[in-house]
C-alpha cells in the first residue's frame, strides 16, 4: 500500500511543480496539501525535495524568483515565501564573498 501512496505523493509533487510553473498557486497549494494529507494517512515522510520547495504556512509550492526569496548565508540557505513564511537548511558548500 504505501508503494502507491509513495508514487501518488510523487506525481501530485510533479502537479504541484507545473502548476506553480505556470502561476496557478491556488492549485499548487491544494497539490502540495493533498500530498500532506496522504503521507500523514500512511506514515510516510515527504520526500526532501519535496519538503524543501513547499511552504510550511501557506502550502504553495516555491519556486525561486517567482513566490520565494533564496539566500545563501554562512553554512545555511534561508529561503522565504510570499506569505513571510522562513525556513533554514544546512549546507556544505563555501560561499565566497568579495570584500
């Protein structure tokens, strides 16, 4: 059962990605809310792509430059919705800064 949740969740992430591509947040949202909703029934976790690029507050799904900020700080990617919603992910790489 949960291989069909798992491959529902990747298709209605898909779903959510064009229709947020397209500037149909509303149905983005409800995509991204959707998927939640299965994942919860079936005790499954989101996938990390998928976690990342969703809104915690508001439930659209980001795309960078349209409906969310991205910015790299010393060891973390801060990312922020329209809705003012932050989140903070780690990261390894080096940012280099021109001084």
């Amino acid at each position: 059962m949960s291989v069909v949740a798992t491959e529902r969740i990747e298709r209605l992430r898909a779903l959510a990605r064009e229709a947020a591509r397209t500037g149909e947040f509303d149905r983005a949202r409800e995509h991204v809310r959707l998927a939640r909703r299965i994942a919860e029934r079936h005790r499954l976790s989101l996938p990390r792509r998928f976690r990342r690029f969703t809104c915690d507050r508001c439930d659209v799904y980001l795309r960078p430059g349209a409906n969310a900020r991205v910015r790299l700080r010393p060891g973390r990617v801060v990312v922020r919705c329209d809705c003012g919603a932050t989140a903070r992910y780690p990261h390894s790489g080096r940012t280099d800064t021109k001084e």
